[in-house]
C-alpha cells in the first residue's frame, strides 16, 4: 500500500475538476482539464507541431444531454495567435464508462462571432471519470478535424495503468503472472516518456522493486494512440542507476480509449561465486488497461 499511495502522491495535478448545480433548467456539471498538449498534424505538408498548455472546460447538461466545449490557448501553426473557441449544444452520451461526444461540422463561436474558417469537421471526447482509491485519476482522450487541414489530438500527458503482467525467463518455461504492478506513464511535450512501475516483480520470491525507465521515445498516431520504443535503458530505483537490470527492446502501442500493450526485456546481471558473470533474461509483457482492481 505504501508504494501505490507514493506513486500516485508522485503524479502532477491533472487540473481536471468539477463541479455540480442545480438550477431551473435541470442538472448540469462543468468540469475543466488542461493536463495536456496539442499534437497537430498538418495535413497538407505531412508534418506536426507541439502547442502547449491548452485549457479545456466542459459544461455538460444533464436534463438535454446536451455539452458545451470551450478550448482557451488554441493554436494550429506557428505564427498563429492564440484563440479561444467554443462549441455549444453538442449531444453527449455513456459508452463503455466513457462520457462520449461526437459531432461533426461544427462552426465554432471565436470572440463572440461564429468563425466558418476554424469549421470543425468532426470532433471526439472521451471522460472516464475513474477514482483509484481517494485519488481522482480520470483518462481524457480528445482529437478533432480542423478545416481539414489539421488533425488535433490532445495528448494526456500523466496516465495511470494497471492491468495483468507476464514474466518469462530462460531459466523456466513456466510463465510468472501477476496484476499487483501499476503503470505510470508520464509524456512530455518533446515526445519523450517516462514510465514508472511501482511494485515490479519478474519471478517468484523476487523482490518487488518501483523501478523508473526513462527518455523513451514517443510516437503519436493522430486521434488513436501512441508508440513507446527504447533499444535499451538502465531503470533506477530510488533514484539510482541500476546497470545490472538492463532493459532491452522496449516496444509499447497505446490506443487512447483502450489501453497500452507493453514489452520488454530485463537482463539481470549477477555475479557467481566464481566470479563468473552470470545475465538471466526476462522477457516481460504487459497488457494494461483502466480498470481498478
């Protein structure tokens, strides 16, 4: 218990909060979030660029089942100069646990006047409203279509996983499972990943370690998911560089709405009585979802 409760007292505020009122039309929520960047991929040039900092709010109502959408410090090239849009009335419903809002050429209102030349071909949000114990950890997928000529995804940048873990070694070819592991994958807007595993355990009798893989590189795959690759990087525990649990091959495909597939080697190094040097493989495979257990 004491390592899950550092890890998620490790986690930046995601800035998403809430709240609920009751006024003469019905129920409604408003809710804000602005843990995360835009990835915008320019359609005609084939390139994309990093905004960071956007600010989301969502006032949902619950009576029309109906949201409004407003995005402050939007921006879709250099050059460009913030603005702030709104989409309003746009119809919302539950799907698999997610707040879901889809819609489709909508013209957005921008100071106050409706801007045919930002027209939103299609815009999705997802919201898990999902609590891992006292702790409020929603997951956020958002991606829309601009004028088509951008594609938007706004990459949360802290996310918590958890999920079941499966351990090989050369030494056994009885597979090691377990699902008491939790992810921490945290994305930075220069598409590097730091990937935190609070409660790592690769065979029986071992030792649970919190273990930190860090500069993993980071694909973006526009409004579906992400990549993770790393040929190879040390892990640290505490805070200290453990070279003799190399991680090798690191391979990890993200999709936004389901999950994350993880792999990768750990070859722990040790040496034997005759100072012989002795590495066992592990090979680890994780399938991690959002799901609280």
């Amino acid at each position: 218990m004491k390592t899950i409760k550092s890890l998620l007292l490790s986690l930046v505020a995601t800035m998403f909060l809430a709240s609920c009122a009751d006024d003469p039309e019905g129920p409604s929520s408003t809710q804000y979030y602005g843990d995360c960047f835009h990835h915008v991929y320019n359609v005609m040039s084939g390139s994309y660029k990093i905004f960071d900092a956007p600010r989301y709010e969502f006032e949902f109502d619950y009576s029309a089942l109906t949201a409004d959408i407003t995005i402050d410090n939007v921006k879709f090239a250099d050059g460009m100069p913030a603005i702030s849009m709104t989409m309003k009335d746009l119809k919302w419903n539950v799907k698999n646990k997610f707040k879901t809002i889809e819609a489709s050429d909508v013209i957005p209102v921008v100071d106050g006047k409706e801007m045919p030349e930002y027209t939103i071909n299609s815009i999705k949000v997802e919201i898990l409203d999902r609590y891992v114990g006292a702790y409020y950890e929603p997951i956020i997928n958002i991606n829309f279509i601009v004028n088509s000529a951008f594609k938007v995804t706004a990459v949360q940048k802290h996310i918590l996983y958890m999920g079941e873990t499966t351990v090989t070694s050369g030494s056994s070819s009885n597979p090691f499972t377990n699902n008491t592991p939790m992810y921490q994958l945290t994305i930075d807007k220069e598409l590097t990943a730091q990937l935190k595993i609070a409660g790592a355990k690769f065979a029986q009798g071992m030792p649970a370690l919190d273990m930190v893989f860090k500069g993993i590189a980071v694909g973006i795959n526009s409004g579906v998911g992400y990549s993770l690759n790393s040929e190879k990087l040390i892990p640290e525990i505490n805070d200290v560089p453990y070279p003799n649990y190399e991680i090798a091959n690191l391979d990890g495909e993200g999709v936004f709405s389901t999950g994350l597939n993880l792999s990768f080697e750990c070859n722990i190094k040790r040496i034997s009585d005759s100072n012989e040097v002795i590495i066992t493989p592990y090979m680890v495979n994780a399938t991690l979802n959002y799901e609280v257990y």
